[in-house]
C-alpha cells in the first residue's frame, strides 16, 4: 500500500518526512538521499551501502581484474 502524506518547506529549505513514511520505509537518522528536481516534481531516493556479503563480492570481482 502506498502513503500519501503531506508536509511542507520550512524557512531553512527543510522538508520533514512524515512519521508513517519513515516507519514504512524504515528511515533512521543520518540517511542520505539522492534528490532530483524538474518543474514541479521532486524525487528523493535512498543511498543505500551495499551490504557486507555485496561489498565482498565486490571486492573479489574487482581483484579479478587487477
């Protein structure tokens, strides 16, 4: 199911995600995001690190090369 919720810009160009988009998308402080913005429309997404198992595939793979 998708939220649609509403927020708004504060005077310091800050926007607060609602509670119940950081609880479904399991937000916690200190996230980053990618923003991209044309006109009238905005999208934010996560940076996500790639996890311990990722990174050491990764890392094999680039080892590979060298």
């Amino acid at each position: 199911m998708k939220l649609l919720e509403v927020t708004r810009l504060s005077s310091k160009g800050q926007v607060v995600l609602p509670q119940a988009i950081r609880d479904k998308l399991h937000l916690i402080k200190g996230e980053k995001f990618l923003i991209l913005g044309e006109k009238d429309t905005i999208i934010m997404k996560r940076i996500e690190m790639p996890s311990l198992i990722k990174a050491k595939k990764l890392l094999q793979l680039s080892q590979a090369y060298a």
